[in-house]
C-alpha cells in the first residue's frame, strides 16, 4: 500500500522528481568519471596527497564539496515539495513511522535508477573521454577501471547517500504537520553589517562597498597571478552588496516608477529573488572563478585540463540546477499574489508577461555576474596569449546553461501558477 502510493507519489509530480534524479544522476556520472580519468593517470593520481600542488588538491577537494551542496540542494527542494502531501497524511492518521518509509521508499527507487545508470555511463563514456584527452596530449591515453578509482567514487557517492537518507528520515520524522509546513516562500535575508566604521554615512559604505567589488577586477590585468584571491574579495563584495546596495536599489526605482504597473511587480518580485538565492549565485560563481584560475593561470597537464573543463561544465549544470530548484520552490508559492492581480483586473496574458520578465531579469543578472568575472579572466590573461585555448569554453558554457535553466523555471513557473488560479476558479 504504501508503496503503491509512493510510486504514484512520483509519477504525480514527475517533474520534481526529474529534476533531483537528474542531480543525482550528473553527480554519480561526473565523480565517477573524475575519480577515473584522476587515477588512470600517474601524475593527476596524487592530486590529493603531498606530491601535488596547491591549486591541484585545491580543485579536487573544491569539486567534491560542490557536488555534495549540489546534491543536499537538490534533495532539500524534493523534499520541501513532498511536505505539504506528508502534512495531510499525518492529519489523516499516518504515523511517523509510515511517513518515513514513504519518503525514503521515493529517494530509495530515484537513487536506484540514478547511480547505476551515471556509473553505466560514465563507463560508456571513457573510450570518448580517453580519445579526447589522447588528442591533447599527443601520445595514447587510455582510462580504466581500477579498484583505487573504484574506492575513491563509491566512498563519496555512499557518503551522499547516507547524508540524503538521513535528513529526509530526519524531514518525515517530524511530529507535527505544522512544522512540515513552516517553510518561508518568500523570505528577506537579513541585512548583516559590512563595514563597522562608526559616524560613517551609510552613503559612503555602500561607495567603498561598490569600489572594494570592482577594483579587484581592475587588479587581474597588473597582478595576474593573484586572480583567485582578487576575486575572492570581490565576490564578497558582491554577497554583501546585494542587500546592501542593489536591492534598495530596485526599492528605489519602484517608488519612482508609479505608471508602470508591471514593472513594479516584476522588480519586486526579483528583489526577493536576489536575496533568497544570493547564496546560491556566489558559490556557482566561486566555483566558475576557481576552476577558470586553474585553467587559464596553471596551464596544468592535458589530464588536469581535461579534469578542470569536465569539472566546469558539471559544476555549471549542477549549481545553476540548484538555483532552479530553490528558485521554482519559491516562486511556485506565489500563486497568491497572482490570483490577486487577476482579481483586480489583470489578465492571464499580462500575468504572463510580468512572470516571463521576472525570470528573464534575475536569470540575466546571474549571467552577468558570472561573466563580469570570467571575461576580465580571460582578457586579462589573452593579453599574454595564456587563454586562447578555452576562453571561448569559458565565456560559452555558462551562458547556455544560463538560457536553458532559465526557460525551463519560466515555463515550470508558469505552468504551475497557472494551472493552481484555474484550479482555484
């Protein structure tokens, strides 16, 4: 019985369950393919040990830890969807116990479609991925399955595994149904202090603020070799200037524009926007800024290359996957306020126009983010000739990913705003 409705469950809302299987499925893939290419490789085989550099080991350690955000993000978005049908179960009788075994019984059967098919693949893509690298060194490489490789990916693959029951067991295993559903659908971050100076106009932190984000970038065409860290700064600059400086901003310009209806509603909604996900942008661009540094400063062995541009392209789709997931999440809940403004006198079409413009600027400023840091990358090292190899991957990738997560969150978006107002009529 409860799996039957387990199973329904899933087929339900397919959509949400696709796209966690899809995260599940690209990081099973991607570690197991890392682990291999790493391994069947002498020199790229002691990236994490004492024999390899500091940005090598860095890289490394950097992308597990990516992969496993990715995959909590993924599993907190399925999960938060699953709340309410756990909340009216428990209204109607079912025990803690059942609850557990429901949801469990839903992440067990996606995990096991998931893993062996991303290991299946990964095996399948190796004769691919050995031409591909064969072709940048110019002598034969061939990737195999070793026992070490094996240990390495099944270790952090059994790990994520055993993270992603035990907080879903932990979801389920509240006690009452309001807790299931206390979860915030649009939140305002709190604005935490940037600069303690005391007597300081605020005026003149938010200047110092916006000076201390772009003059980092200013220093990658004097101090090349320090770009990391200069971005480093800079990126956190951004995280604190978003609600600092941008937001209110936005505030701002909404006050003053009283004849465009719309368009307040729209910059509104993007204002919770940037502060819901502000987290999320900032990692995908530390990971976009610190696999580009290790491509286009290092100039690592055609394996390390090969593993850096697997790694960035990966950690694009998985961390811009997860800004989808917590995103929809949200936005998903504001059905709310669309059937208000269809109250008043909007209709579906204008509705539209205003959710379509919604999703186009806050993915646009994610674009611009991420490629205000990886062009001043690139020029700044094309300059001495260093990036002309994968300046163009760099500029290139993010952008597409950028275009297709946007229009798959528009018409998810959409369609399940649209179809709760008709649901409601």
């Amino acid at each position: 019985m409860i799996l039957r409705d387990a199973m329904r469950s899933l087929r339900d809302g397919f959509s949400r369950s696709f796209f966690y299987w899809l995260t599940l499925f690209l990081t099973t893939l991607f570690i197991y393919l890392f682990f291999h290419i790493m391994m069947s490789d002498p020199e790229t085989a002691s990236l994490l040990t004492s024999k390899s550099d500091v940005i090598a080991t860095a890289v490394t350690v950097a992308v597990i830890v990516i992969c496993m955000i990715a995959i909590l993000f993924a599993n907190d978005f399925f999960v938060k969807q699953k709340a309410k049908e756990l909340a009216v179960r428990l209204v109607c009788g079912a025990t803690a116990f059942q609850l557990a075994v429901y949801l469990l019984l839903q992440t067990l059967v996606l995990l096991v479609i998931a893993i062996p098919l991303g290991i299946f693949t990964g095996n399948a893509l190796m004769p691919v991925l050995s031409r591909i690298i064969s072709s940048l060194m110019g002598t034969s490489f061939e990737m195999s399955v070793t026992p070490d490789a094996n240990l390495m990916s099944f270790s952090i693959i059994g790990f994520s595994v055993f993270w992603i029951l035990m907080l879903n067991l932990s979801f389920a295993l509240r006690t009452g149904a309001g807790l299931m559903l206390n979860n915030s659908i649009m939140t305002q971050s709190a604005q935490a202090p940037v600069l303690r100076l005391r007597n300081v106009p605020d005026a003149v932190k938010n200047v110092i603020l916006t000076a201390v984000w772009f003059v980092p970038l200013i220093l990658f065409y004097t101090q090349g070799n320090g770009m990391f860290i200069f971005a480093s700064i800079s990126i956190y600059a951004l995280y604190q200037l978003i609600p600092a400086v941008i937001v209110p901003w936005i505030r701002k310009i909404n006050s003053g524009a009283m004849n465009n209806a719309n368009a307040q509603v729209y910059r509104g909604f993007v204002r919770y926007d940037m502060q819901l996900l502000r987290m999320n942008m900032i990692l995908l661009i530390v990971s976009d800024v610190l696999l580009a540094s290790a491509l286009i400063i290092k100039q690592s062995q055609p394996v390390e290359v090969t593993l850096y541009l697997l790694s960035f392209f990966v950690m694009n789709v998985l961390l811009t996957l997860a800004i989808v997931f917590k995103y929809v999440t949200a936005a998903v809940g504001r059905v709310r306020y669309y059937e208000a403004l269809t109250q008043i006198g909007y209709t579906e079409k204008e509705c539209a126009s205003i959710l379509r413009s919604e999703v186009f600027l806050l993915f646009a400023w994610l674009g611009f983010s991420q490629l205000l840091y990886l062009v001043n990358m690139v020029l700044a090292k094309g300059m001495s000739g260093a990036a002309k190899d994968y300046g163009v991957i760099l500029l290139v990738l993010p952008c597409i990913v950028i275009v297709i997560c946007a229009a798959v969150s528009a018409v998810y978006y959409q369609r399940s705003i649209f179809s709760n107002i008709r649901r409601e009529r």
